[in-house]
C-alpha cells in the first residue's frame, strides 16, 4: 500500500471541513495534547468553550 503524501492527507481534513492555516489566527491558540495531525501541522483553536457553540479548531503548519 502507497503511503499517503501530506497534500493527500490535507485535502482528505479539507473535505472533513477542517480550516488549515499557514499562520496563527488571532486569539487562536495551540491545543495542546492533540495528537492526530499530520507530520508538520499542529491542532489549534480558537480558545472558546466547546459547550457556548463558538468552538473552532483548525490545523497550522508548523513555524520552521
């Protein structure tokens, strides 16, 4: 079986409706313990309660 490439493996969380930034959105922060993203990226949100209905995370490509 082929391995995935990371284009691949982004468009399949695009098509999930996961938003994927190069950089850090404002008020945005790391969400630390998440540990399903691809090689180089990083789960981030955007620092609301999951409970209020404002709760968005993302991916971000790792800073180099």
């Amino acid at each position: 079986m082929a391995k995935e490439t990371i284009e691949e493996k982004l468009d399949y969380w695009r098509s999930k409706g996961i938003e994927i930034f190069e950089r850090m959105p404002e008020g945005w922060a790391v969400l630390e313990g998440a540990t399903t993203a691809p090689i180089g990226y990083m789960w981030i949100w955007n620092c609301k309660s999951r409970f209020g209905g404002g709760f968005r995370h993302a991916l971000m490509k790792c800073p180099e």
